[in-house]
C-alpha cells in the first residue's frame, strides 16, 4: 500500500473521524464513542470527577493499589516499560512508580495536548525514568512503535476503562493488549469496576455539584469543533443511570426540546423533545466473570485485589 505523506494522513484520520461522528448521530438510537468526551478540557473535567465523593473508583482503587503495594510489586516485577494505556494526568502511575520502579513509561492517550503537559511535569519528578509520550486512538489498533523494547512489557489500563468497552469489545482489546506483551515476561495490571447497588453506582455518574454533567456535556463543544456541527450544550441535559440487565451505567445527553441539529456538508438530525444520544457505557464486572474473561483472552496466571467492600477489583495478569 502507497505510504501517506503526515498532512495526507491526518486528512484521512479526520475523514474517518467526521464518518464515524455523523454516522453515530444518524443512527436510530444516536450514539458517539466515549473517546469524544475527552479533549483538553473534558479530560480536565474528568480529573476533577476523580476528585468527587461519589466517584468511589478512584480512590477505592488507589487504596487497594496502597494496600498491596508489595505483591503487585511482586506480581509486576522491577524494570519493566510501564505502557499506561488512556494515561490521562498519569497520577496513578505516578504514585506507583516508588514501588513498581519501571526502567521505561510510555503514556498513552487520545487527548494528546492534555498527555504533553502531564508527562513534561512528570518528567521533572522522575528524570531516572524514560518517558515517551504516544498520542494515539487505541479503540480499533493498539500498534506501538516498532523500537519500542518487547522485554517485560507490562500494560497498566486503571479506573476501569476497560468497561467503555461492551463485553466482546473488552474481550478482543484484552486480546490485542495481550498480542501487544509479546512472550518476554510481561502482563497487565488492570482496575475493574464490580457489580453493586444502584444507590452507589447512579450518583458516582451524577454527582451533586453537576460535574459529571459539564464532562459529558462538553462532549458537544468537542463534535461541534470536529464535524462543524451547532449543537447548543443548553438545549441538552445529562441523564445517567444504572442498566441492572445489562451490568452498566450509561451516560446519555438528553434533547430538552424538539430541535434540529446541523453539521458539515449538509448534514443534519431532528431529535424530539426527551430524544437521546447515547455518550458512554460504563460496564461492571463481577471477580469470576472478569478473570474468565482474561483466560479466555488468552493471559496465564490472574492475581486479584479487591477492596473491603468488594466495590473494586485490581488484576496482574501473566502471559504464559
Ligand atoms: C476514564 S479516563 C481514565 C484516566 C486515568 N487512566 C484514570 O484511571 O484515572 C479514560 C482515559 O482514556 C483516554 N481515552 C479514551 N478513549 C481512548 C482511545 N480510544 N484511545 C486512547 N485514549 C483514550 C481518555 O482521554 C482518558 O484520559
């Protein structure tokens, strides 16, 4: 195949991009990936969620992270390449470099600009560490560079991510992840959300103070610039709520009124007045059926954590 000189490719990748968006808005039930709430400021917007009372994820995972420090360490092993898939700010794996002593961290995330500003600090932090930064959507490929080293590689994929995916998506990304550690002693340590009460769970995605609400919202600022579409975030609600048959939470922007939204190249949609867009699936696991999941991804030895509560669930997968 013709290689593409750089400003042809972005042209495709923006092509692809505008498809994927209109085609998503045109559909039935109108959906958009969960990688467009992510732009410099709904990555923001995400790390102040992390800070909020009910978003139980972060700091249940960051206590069982705390809690077993030295047998994750174990299970990771010294001087790996630390590759942080959807790294966002990078404070995770920056709190677990002290123990986990990684030779290599390669951050890598779809919000590029946002990823720049956290490794460059991090940089400062930690100069004994190389870092390498990769702006790249990881939802259809997951290729690296090839002079990346393949010796203990050893994915990091926190906060649940991995339930963005629906359940044979994660099972095929846990698959090319694992295609990606190669056969040289290297696994995935990854966080998972559990299955519990709605009564947890739905304000986790709505919290009081409305943050949840900007995040996803500011999702229509971010299509607006890439399909020069109008939505207008007012006309919009934020509506999220646990779907107990299919173990998630799903995040939806709700139209406020009949109206008409327009894009790029005579594109449009009339959505009626409670008419939703479907903008995230965040889907909970219990142990067994993610561990299941793993094995049948092909990884050898799973070794698990979870908080008192059984909220939260950390994995070191081994590839056999
Ligand atoms: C839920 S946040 C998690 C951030 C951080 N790892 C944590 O656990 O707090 C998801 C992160 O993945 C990134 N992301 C989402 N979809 C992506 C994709 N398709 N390719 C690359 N990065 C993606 C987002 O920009 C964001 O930083």
């Amino acid at each position: 195949m013709a290689q593409l000189s750089q400003p042809a490719q972005n042209c495709v990748v923006q092509d692809e991009i505008q498809q994927q968006l209109a085609a998503g808005l045109l559909a039935a039930h109108a959906h958009t990936s969960p990688k467009y709430l992510y732009d410099v400021l709904g990555s923001r917007l995400f790390a102040a969620i992390c800070e909020l009372p009910e978003y139980y994820p972060t700091r249940t995972e960051a206590a069982i992270f705390a809690l077993h420090a030295q047998q994750i360490a174990a299970a990771v092993g010294p001087d790996a390449i630390l590759i942080d898939l959807g790294a966002g700010n990078c404070s995770k794996a920056a709190r677990l470099f002290p123990s986990l002593r990684p030779r290599q961290y390669v951050a890598v995330d779809i919000s590029v600009q946002f990823l720049e500003e956290a490794v460059s600090a991090l940089r400062q932090q930690f100069p004994q560490i190389e870092m390498t930064c990769l702006g790249m959507d990881f939802s259809s490929e997951l290729e690296l560079p090839a002079t990346l080293g393949m010796d203990r590689r050893q994915f990091f994929y926190p906060g649940s991510s991995i339930g963005n995916f629906a359940p044979l998506e994660a099972l095929m990304f846990l698959r090319r992840i694992r295609k990606g550690i190669g056969s040289s002693g290297g696994g995935l340590l990854i966080g998972v959300d559990l299955i519990k009460d709605k009564a947890i769970l739905n304000p986790a995605y709505d919290d009081a103070l409305g943050v949840t609400a900007a995040f996803n919202l500011n999702l229509l600022h971010h299509v607006n610039r890439l399909l020069d579409a109008d939505f207008r975030p007012r006309d919009w609600r934020h509506r999220a709520f646990y779907n107990s048959e299919q173990h998630r939470i799903e995040m939806h922007l709700e139209a406020r009124n009949e109206l008409t939204v327009h894009w790029q190249n005579g594109g449009m949609r009339r959505f009626a007045r409670g008419e939703r867009i479907h903008t995230e699936s965040s889907y909970k696991y219990t142990r067994e059926g993610f561990v299941d999941m793993l094995q049948q991804a092909g990884y050898g030895a799973v070794q698990t954590w979870c908080d008192p509560n059984n909220w939260f669930m950390v994995c070191h997968a081994q590839v056999a």
